[in-house]
C-alpha cells in the first residue's frame, strides 16, 4: 500500500509570471526577487567601495553577478530550507569557536641567560655582563 504525503503541496513554487499575455520569458520565485535586490545593492555596494565608478559597464556587470549569485543561491532556497535558514546557518559558521593553532607567547624574559663577550670564550670565572647604567630589567629571586 502507498501512503501520500503532502510533499506535492510544497514543492509548488510561488511564481509571478507577469501580467496576462504579457508574461516575462523567465521563471522565478517571489524570494527570487527579494533576494537579487538585496544582492544587486550589495554588488552595487562592494564596486563603489573598490573604487568602481558609476557608469554603464559597470551597472552591467554588477546585474551580470547578481543574477549569478540569485541563481546560485536560488538553487540552495527551497521549502525544507528557507532564505532565513540559510543566513542563520551561514552566521553560525562565521561566528563558531575554532580551534586555536597559534600558540600565544607571554613576555620574554632574559634573566635566566648568561651573556658573554666574544674575547671571554676562553676565560673561566663569572660569565654574566654587568647591566647598563639606568637598566631597569627584572632580576629573578633566588
């Protein structure tokens, strides 16, 4: 026996064809709209923030890319995964603690080392170097 979902239900999309006998010769969803507006403005955004100049060329290319990014994200968009899903996903990744692989260094201290002139290699008896007038280094306690 086969049981029917309602997945049919869903998986029909919310369509604007266009006014009657004057429909656009493309196929996109409502979010598809809402969606290539934000993204043009962010195009738009990003190319003066370059440096891009405001002409035509460059108003070409930023619709070029946002049809690309749309449809891309188009593609990721439907009614088990919606728009708000996805930029919550994508700010949960952004935002996730990471693993630390740089260690953090403390002060450094040179205390501990014993200095010795290049004459002194072959000398016995104390091998530390007196400090410099006014040095205010700290001395470890013993």
């Amino acid at each position: 026996m086969l049981v029917r979902t309602d997945d049919e239900v869903y998986r029909v999309d919310a369509v604007w064809l266009g006014p009657p006998r004057a429909t656009f010769p493309w196929r996109a969803r409502y979010v598809s709209y809402g969606l290539g507006l934000f993204v043009m403005v962010f195009v738009m955004f990003v190319q003066r923030r370059v440096g891009i100049g405001l002409d035509f060329f460059s108003v070409a290319w930023a619709l070029i890319a946002t049809i690309v990014i749309t449809r891309f994200l188009g593609k990721r968009i439907n009614y088990e995964r919606p728009l708000g899903q996805i930029i919550t996903l994508f700010r949960h990744e952004i935002t996730a603690p990471r693993l630390r692989t740089a260690t953090r260094g403390g002060p450094v201290r040179s205390g501990h080392v014993k200095i010795r002139h290049a004459g002194d290699r072959g000398r016995t008896g104390s091998s530390r170097v007196p400090a410099p007038a006014g040095w205010k280094g700290s001395r470890r306690a013993s």
